[in-house]
C-alpha cells in the first residue's frame, strides 16, 4: 500500500524541529520569545515530542499588537479591496501548493487521521479563502432618509473594526485560524492570531505562506504560547479592538471579563452538547452512520459533536446497534495510516477528562453499551463509547465531554414535539442539532422549537463559509462565515450632511 504523506517530508520537518524552537511571527519577522521561554507540542498518537515553540508573554503580545496597529493606521489602510481580494486568493493558492505539509503537520500535532487532514483541514482553509475574497469589494454601506427640518444627506459606512486578536482551538487549528483570519482581511482588519498551545505548528506555516503572499508586514502577527499568558494578555490588551476565540464555554467567560478593559467588541464560538433526534421514518441507512460519525469523527473532539442520541423507541434497537458496530469496527490507530478512521484524544490531559466524564456516569447510574475503555499505552486513544440510561442531571449528559463518547435515549409517540424540543434544549448549550425523519414538516417544526444556531435536516454536511455559525446560549457571542461574519469585523458610522 502506497504510504498517504510523503516519507522525505516527515523526515525534513523532523530535521527542522531539531535544529532549533519555533519562532512567532511578529512585524514580518521571526523572533523567539523575549523571555527566550518555549514549550513543547507533542504528538498525540505517540507521546513523543515534535517540537519546542517560542512561548509568547506579555512582552510579546505587546510588540505583535503594536506592529498591528502601525500596519492598520499605515500601508494597509491604503490597499484597495481588489488588492485584499487578489492577496487572499493568493494565499488559498500557497495553501493549495503546500497542502501535503500542511496535512502532515496537522496529523502530526492534533492526532487526526490524514485523510481528513486534507479533506477537512486543507481543503476547508481553501474554501474559506476564496469565499472570503470575494467579499472585500462587496461591503457597503448605505443611504438613509432622516426627519430633521431642512435637507439633508445621510449616509452609513462600514468600516473596518482596527486590530483584531484571533484565539484558535487545538481541533481543527489551520481551517479555524483562516477561518477567522481570512474575513477580517477581506474587512480591512489587522491580526494578532494565537494558535492553541498544543497544535502551533500548522498556523505557524500559515505565517510563511501569508509572508510568501505578499500580505505587507505586520497585517498578520501569530504569537503562540499558553492562553493563562498569551491568551489573557490579547483579551485584556488596550490597543486590541476586537476579540474573536472559539473554545470552551470557561474561556469564553474569561475572555468576556477582560475585554471590559477597553470595551473591545468579542465574538465567542464555544461548547457544545447537541443534540441528533432519529424519527421511526428516518431512511436507517443515513441515519445510523450519520449519528455515529457525528460523535466519533475526529475523537469526538468538535463543538457541534452530536453527544446526544433521542432515537424513537421502534427503531432504537436497530438504530443502537448499528451506532454500536460502527463504533466497533471504525479503525482507531495511528494517524498517518491510510485506513484509520479515528485518531487519539489531543493530550494527556484531554484523555484524563474524557475518561473521568465515562467514569462517572458509571458511578451515576448510567449502562456503557459499547467502548467505555481506553486503548494501548502509547498515545492517548479511547474506545468509541455509547452509554445508556442517563439522566438529564447526570453530567455526562448536561456537560460537554469533548471526546466520542454518545448519550443515548429512547422517546416514544407519547412525547410531542414540544416535549422532544425541551429534552433538547435542557442543557445551557445551543450550538447545533440535527434530525432525520421523512416527514418534513414534523423536522421544520421541531427545528423551530430547537435553540441551537445549526440545524440539519437528513444530513450531516460539515461547515460552509457560505453559511453563518455560532450558537445560541452559552454557546456564544455572534456568528462566523458568511455575510455576518464580514460585517462582524466592521464598525457603523453614520454621516448627515446639512445640504
């Protein structure tokens, strides 16, 4: 079988990484931190050490906003929309040219199994590159008619909202840190971006290839580093006067104390608990796979995971299963295997979680039908887990685990789609839901009740740049993609002139 990555270009970023840390890219230049501290990033599916990184203080996130905000009151404020247009496909294209290392390195630091490397990481950047460059030469504002005595004309700009810090999760680091990245270019906006401390190492090729771009200097500033240092010194910063993070709900929290320092604007995408409801109509075929991946892709490691299953009691125990032989057939193994489906947690201390979160709803009452267990010695691999008989005050069932672990639930014809909706809506999370049944009005009304920001509806389709993201309740502030997430990183102004 033909190796999926290319062996010479494992070996050459080994090389690389041994050489010497990893700097931050801050001005047009990489520097090492100015306290010379660094840490390391480990690969999940071995344990074993890739790479030490420059770790960014105080100091530093100083310099990166500093130089932000010189390029966003200087050469950048002069480059016309066309110009941010042709810099961000530019960009899509270097990303294209370099997918295979930047696959590589995604497998590498988040443990995800190539193939989707590529399919979801790579080709997901590239999607929202092009998406967004589209939208540099389409922000407008807008005319208005006012009331006062005498004429008068009154306009709205839309102006770019200054320099922005970007904080990326450590699952899916590259398509998440263009994903913010690329609308706030296109607005006209300046970065400070700060990977994930576990997975720094695709952002940071990022930087070479925004560089290679032509993107002037200091437009895009990454400093890695750890978030109780890096991370609270961009949301407390004066000079920041935007704050976009996804992560976790904790965080967001955190983040929302600090930017009242100077009013910052904040746009938080954070946990998830959603909910997948199977009606006894449902086509099984789609369904059943759907439910599965839905909470085992990627480890379980996604914010609109589908950790609860409300399946209706005639089809539950087919429906049970079949979740539960895929979960016992799907290969979890190393990551750069071509037929692995499932990857390892992201760090030790992501497996301790997911393992105590199983733990307990061992102790609280609740049946593992499947998995449940860990796997090896080497890496940080779980078993692909679905448990029974949860109780909606059980925390496996209101709290976000974060790994593939399924709470599943029987309803019956008893229960009206007000009732399922609440079962739906009882945790304070409201990211996404799906649902599959053949009737479509019972799936537009129940997706009316659902108080979650992404629905679907007999598919499982991943995120479209086209399409706005974000959740309701705690699961945060604003949305992402599509137009709300260009105008997201722009200010109002009205003008009225006395004529």
């Amino acid at each position: 079988m033909t190796a999926p990555y290319n062996p010479g270009l494992l070996e050459a970023l080994q090389m690389r990484y041994a050489r010497g840390a990893a700097r931050m890219l801050i001005g047009g230049e990489w520097v090492e931190a100015q306290s010379g501290e660094t840490f390391e990033t480990i690969n999940p599916s071995t344990g074993e050490l890739i790479a030490n990184v420059a770790s960014a203080g105080e100091a530093d996130v100083d310099r990166a906003v500093a130089a932000a905000r010189a390029a966003f009151e200087g050469p950048w404020a002069k480059v016309k929309p066309d110009e941010r247009t042709r810099l961000l496909l530019k960009l899509a294209d270097l990303i294209e040219a370099n997918a295979d290392e930047l696959a590589l390195l995604e497998t590498l630091d988040v443990g995800r199994p190539i193939q989707f490397s590529r399919m979801i990481d790579v080709q997901g950047a590239i999607g929202q590159l092009r998406y967004n460059a589209g939208w540099a030469s389409k922000i407008m504002g807008e005319t208005a008619e006012i009331s006062a005595p005498g004429e008068w004309l009154s306009y709205v700009l839309r102006e770019p909202v200054g320099v922005c810090a970007q904080i990326v999760p450590w699952n899916f680091p590259l398509v998440m840190a263009v994903g913010k990245l690329a609308p706030a270019l296109a607005a006209g906006c300046t970065v400070v971006l700060k990977p994930a401390e576990q997975t720094p190492l695709s952002t940071l090729k990022l930087g070479e290839l925004v560089l290679e771009a032509g993107i002037p200097e200091g437009v895009v500033n990454i400093v890695t580093g750890y978030g109780r240092t890096a991370g609270a010194a961009l949301a407390a910063h004066p000079d920041v006067n935007k704050i976009a993070f996804t992560g976790s709900t904790v965080t967001g929290r955190a983040i929302i104390d600090a930017a009242k320092t100077n009013f910052k604007r904040v746009q938080l995408e954070l946990g998830g608990k959603s909910p997948t409801y199977i009606f006894a109509d449902a086509d099984l075929s789609k369904a059943i796979p759907a439910a599965a991946m839905g909470i085992f892709f990627n480890a379980g490691q996604v914010c609109a995971a589908g950790s609860r299953l409300f399946v209706h009691e005639s089809v539950a125990d087919q429906v049970l299963e079949g979740v539960s032989t895929m979960a016992r057939g799907l290969k979890v193994g190393q990551t750069l295997e071509a037929d692995t489906m499932i990857g390892p947690l992201v760090s030790a201390t992501q497996l301790d979680r997911v393992t105590g979160y199983i733990a307990s709803g061992r102790e609280e009452g609740a049946q593992v039908f499947v998995g449940g267990g860990t796997i090896g010695d080497k890496g940080y691999f779980v078993q692909p887990t679905v448990l029974l008989d949860t109780k909606p005050d059980m925390r496996v069932r209101k709290e976000e685990i974060f790994g593939p672990v399924l709470c599943a639930m029987r309803f019956s014809d008893a229960e009206d789609l007000d009732a399922l909706a609440g079962r739906g809506n009882e945790t304070e999370f409201g990211l996404s839901a799906s649902i599959y049944t053949q009737n479509i009005s019972t799936a537009h009304k129940l997706a009316r009740r659902l108080k979650a920001g992404t629905i679907r509806i007999n598919g499982s389709g991943g995120v479209d740049p086209s399409l706005p993201l974000g959740g309701y309740k705690a699961s945060g502030w604003g949305r992402e993609n599509g137009k709300a997430g260009i105008e997201a990183y722009t200010e109002l102004k009205s003008v009225s002139v006395a004529l």
